[in-house]
C-alpha cells in the first residue's frame, strides 16, 4: 500500500488524446480519484466507471494498473488502464472493453 500514496488523491484531467476538453468537462470537470487502496471513481464526458487497482513495478518505473466497470450514456462498460506520474502530473491510458481508448493528462487537486 505504501506504493500506492504517490497515486492516491483526486487528479483533473486537463487533456485526452481523442476526446476535446468541451466533451471531458461535458457533465463535470473530468477527474480520476484514486484511494490509497486502489480504488477509485473516474469520470469524463458520458463515461463514469468505479476503479479497481494496483501499483506494479514496470521496469524502473512505478505504474498504477487499474480495470473498472461503470456506464457510458446508462449503457453498462468496463475496460482497463495505467497510470504513471511523470514531472507531477499522472500521465496514462483508458480503454473501453471493444471499443474507444485513450491516452490522458491530469494534474492533482488537493
């Protein structure tokens, strides 16, 4: 668990690679929170999903792992990402089971 405190706290997403930010904020400033156990909520535009996660060691780095399960528009989805923390920010990769991923910036808000 200790690993896991340089990725607890709630972090905004300020960028997505193939949303726009007017889409990522559409219902609510987007965000991913993570707990220092490794579950989480995340939410950008129509997609909202509950985390569940684990920080690896991947080479010389320390990267978050996460799968979740939520809704896009009320339909059921889940899928998978990671997460690593580059110059402050948390820098990574969510993916939709069968359909859109995308790579994410966020900067912490607390």
């Amino acid at each position: 668990m200790k690993q896991m405190k340089a990725f607890a706290g709630k972090w905004r997403i300020v960028e997505m690679e193939v949303w726009d930010q007017d889409y990522v904020d559409m219902e609510v400033p987007g965000y991913i929170r993570i707990g220092a156990d490794g579950t989480g909520r995340f939410q950008f535009g129509l997609v909202s999903g509950d985390i569940d996660g684990r920080a690896e060691q991947c080479g010389n780095t320390l990267r978050f792992e996460f799968s979740w399960s939520g809704q896009d528009e009320n339909d059921p989805v889940c899928g998978r990402g990671w997460a690593l923390i580059e110059n402050g920010e948390l820098n990574g990769r969510v993916y939709q089971h069968l359909a859109d991923d995308s790579a994410f910036r966020a900067t912490k808000t607390e």
